[in-house]
C-alpha cells in the first residue's frame, strides 16, 4: 500500500487501483431533516468493502451498505434502509468519498442522519485531505458505458448517460425552477477531479415559500441559514417570517423583512451554485452504484428520486457488462477440437464448438469461429448470411453437452439428449467473421443424469442469444473399434 502525499487525491481518482482513507476521522453536528445530534465517523476499510454505514447508537451496531437497490425515500434527500435500519441524507458524505476518489470506507453514525453541517460536501472533503488516502492491491470497479442510457420520470426530470470520449466521468446539468431570481442554470464538470475544487463547497438550497411546507411534512428540522442558501421571490414581513420561525422552533429566522433574493449573510460561492449543488448530488447519488464512471451524464432539471432511479439503470448495466465472458486468443485452451470430438459424437457439418477455453464447477465457456465456408450459408440466406438461431442453440447445447459429458468415465459412450428449451431470445445477427463465446451456467444440480443449464452467446460485448435448457445424458453409445 502506498499512501498519497498530494493535496487533493487528483491521482486516486484517475487510478486504476482501489483507494481508503489513510486514517479515520470524525465530525459532529446535526441532522438537516431529523434535527438529531449525531457524531459520524469515517473508517478506512479494506479492498471490496465499498462504503458501509453502521448505526452505533442501535443494538448490535446493525450495517446499512451504500446501495441504490436500498433507497426507500428521496423527498429532499436520499435515504438508506436496511432491515428497518435507516440512514438519511447519504449524499453530501457519499459526494465527498467519491469525488475524492475513495473507494472503500466505514462509516459510523451515532444516530440517523449525517449531519448536515454547512450544507455541501467540503467539511467531508477537508477532513479527507487532512487524513490522505491509501492506494490498495484490488482493481477499481468500473462501468464504461458503451450505449446510451435515458431515463424520463414524466414530470420534466431527463438523464441521459453517453459513452465517455476520453475515458472521464463527465457530467452537465441544467436547473430551471421558473423563478425570477434563480432562472435557468447550468453547471458542468469535466472529470473527476475538479469536485473538490469547483463542485464540493456548493450548498444545498431551499425557496423560503417552500419552508413551511416542509416543516409540516416533518423535514429540514435542523435547518437553518448556516447549512442551506435560503432563496425569496418576493417580500416577506415580520408577522410571516415569525410564523415561520414558530413553525420550526425557533426564536426567529435571522431574516431581514422586505428582503428578496439570497436571505444568508453570506455571499454565493459561485453564481451557479444552485446548479453546481444539484451536481453535487448527482455525484453522491450515483455513488450508490459500486462502481467509478467512465461516462458523461447530461441531466435536466435533476432531483433525488430521478438520481437514484438512474443509479439503478446503470447499476443493472454493469452487472450485465459483468456477465459478458472475457477471452484471451493466446489462451491455451481447456480442449482443443480434437479433444471435443473424443468427448462429443458430432462430426461435419453438424460440429458447431472449436475449443473450450475453461471450464468450472458450475459452468463452462466454449467458443465457435463463424467463417463464410459454413455450409449452412448457402441458404441462409444468399447475399445476406445470418448464422440460424436454431444452430446457435445447438451450439449453444453442444457445449453444455461437453460440461456434462467431461465429469462422467468414459464419456465416449454417453449422448446428451434435448428434453426442454425455454426463454429463447435472439439479440444479434450473428454473421460470418464472428467470433462467439457460449457462457453456461448450472441453474441446479445434475440429477439422475438430468442437465439443466442457462445459456448465454456473445460476439464481443453484445449478447447475441440466450435460453435455458434441459437436457439428459444416457449411457447408450457403442465405443469405437477404429485404432487411433
């Protein structure tokens, strides 16, 4: 492990490798919406970790990891549960981590909610660069995006995700909440490492004609003008503001009557920093999907509930992009086509694997070079050869035949038999030049000489087929005489 010495972890975050804090840290203060004291501590944690929230005020110290499939309230915040233990407004902290280019850390809680602080991710970040981080062995999971990703909510919320042009994780966002004193902003951030300096102090924000609703609805108790940008349209008096402050419990607002527009004592630290927090959130919202992005995210007129929403289809990506077989050509395989003719009775022109490149307890990926010379090709279609579906399957079966037929003695005198097909989908042609890999995977135990496996093809990145199957293998071949 190798600790970084720069002032910003700006190398982290481009890294191909995991990173921890290279010590713990701890802050107290309130909870924006509960308005609960809590002291939040941030622990290193090892390779493949992520990030971990733990309730330590709750018996047994109960876990709630950082995840998008565990959200379960996004009104003015995102919130975690996980066997009823909940952790709200994760995503100035979880900005923080990420956007510092931390990959791993635990995060304890004295009560529910992190605290709120001035309202950004920079008291996060100032403790993080104060502790420095620490590079590990384990490689940083990524999703590069390859396609194109929308998400609409219907209400006027838009996300889109592009392939990155330089391997960044880019993200524009438009804010356009039709006020006279906001109007129509924007914010961008090129790459990952301008967070700390043009994105993390960025507050969060509330219209003052929004406060009292919120306060009936239970939020923002722990709100006030030191850890939000308190933004009016128009002119409130005295009789106004105090019902306000009697709302919240609070002696008075510290707001001047007649004012409008920013009501803090505080001057803006960017004049988009409305759009630059909702950037922010972006951030620690997307965070919630395990991974660093390699991607631009475009985003108008973002909240919460669409973050996470968006977080979930990129998470679902990944996992596919994790299922998708990797093969090196300069491999040695597992069996070569003369050991797959010793295991498979198959012959010319009905001999659809040329190699198996390894095989596990649970599964196998074998592979089939598709040249023009197939014979299949001459009506299949003239001018415009498509390999058939139906020989992908059975390509697809030969090679679960080879995983069943390689764990018996004497597979020479075994046949494997189709009895079912099921969920058969076809994604891509497949043509000639075409390099396919056959994924199977054990959906149960062999029994009684029963095979019941799922099936997956690929040329490249692209699923091009998949079914699930059952068949069963009978001892009924008579073995060959012919000398070797």
């Amino acid at each position: 492990m190798s600790t970084s010495n720069t002032a910003f972890p700006l190398a982290s975050i481009r890294s191909d490798k995991q990173h921890t804090l290279g010590s713990s840290f701890t802050l107290d203060g309130i909870g924006l919406h509960t308005g609960e004291a809590c002291t939040l501590t941030v622990h290193p944690a090892d390779p493949g970790h992520g990030y971990v929230f733990q309730r330590t005020d709750l018996t047994d110290a109960p876990k709630v990891p950082a995840d998008c499939d565990l959200v379960v309230e996004t009104r003015r915040g995102t919130t975690l549960e996980k066997g009823g233990v909940r952790i709200y407004t994760t995503e100035h902290l979880l900005a923080a981590l990420y956007g510092c280019g931390i990959d791993n850390a635990l995060i304890e809680l004295s009560g529910p909610e992190v605290p709120i602080l001035d309202g950004s991710s920079w008291p996060f970040v100032a403790h993080i660069e104060q502790v420095g981080v620490v590079e590990l062995e384990a490689d940083r999971k990524f999703l590069e995006l390859t396609e194109t990703l929308t998400h609409h909510d219907g209400e006027g919320v838009e996300m889109l995700a592009v392939p990155p042009v330089d391997q960044e994780f880019r993200i524009t966002v438009m804010v356009d909440y039709h006020s006279p004193i906001l109007g129509t902003q924007h914010a961008s951030m090129y790459h990952l490492g301008q967070f700390v300096p043009d994105i993390s102090r960025c507050r969060t924000f509330v219209f003052l004609k929004e406060v009292k609703s919120l306060l009936e609805q239970g939020l923002i108790k722990g709100g006030d003008l030191d850890n939000a940008i308190v933004l009016a349209e128009r002119t409130y008096d005295a009789a106004e503001l105090q019902s306000i402050a009697d709302l919240a419990g609070k002696e008075e607002l510290r707001v001047e009557p007649g004012k409008i527009g920013v009501l803090n004592n505080t001057a803006l630290q960017f004049e988009n920093e409305p759009a630059r927090h909702k950037l922010l959130d972006i951030v620690g919202d997307l965070a919630l999907t395990g991974c660093f992005i390699k991607g631009h995210i475009l985003a108008a007129r973002p909240g919460h509930a669409g973050n996470v929403a968006f977080a979930r289809q990129l998470k679902r990506l990944r996992e596919a992009q994790n299922d998708i077989p990797q093969y090196d050509p300069t491999e040695a395989p597992l069996f070569d086509i003369l050991d797959i003719e010793r295991l498979l009775p198959h012959r010319y022109p009905f001999l659809l694997v040329d190699k198996i490149i390894r095989r596990w307890d649970t599964g196998i990926l074998g592979l089939k070079n598709v040249t023009m010379n197939e014979p299949f090709f001459q009506g299949h279609f003239p001018n415009n050869p498509v390999m058939p579906g139906v020989l992908q399957i059975e390509a697809m079966a030969q090679v679960g035949g080879i995983f069943a037929l390689s764990g018996v003695e004497n597979p020479e005198q075994w046949s494997t038999y189709f009895m079912k097909i099921d969920n058969v989908r076809f994604k891509q042609k497949v043509i000639p030049g075409d390099t396919v890999l056959f994924q199977l995977q054990l959906a149960s135990p062999i029994r009684r000489g029963l095979v019941h496996m799922t099936g997956k093809a690929f040329v490249g990145s692209k699923l091009v087929s998949q079914a699930e199957m059952l068949a069963q293998i009978i001892q009924d071949r008579i073995p060959s005489t012919e000398s070797a």
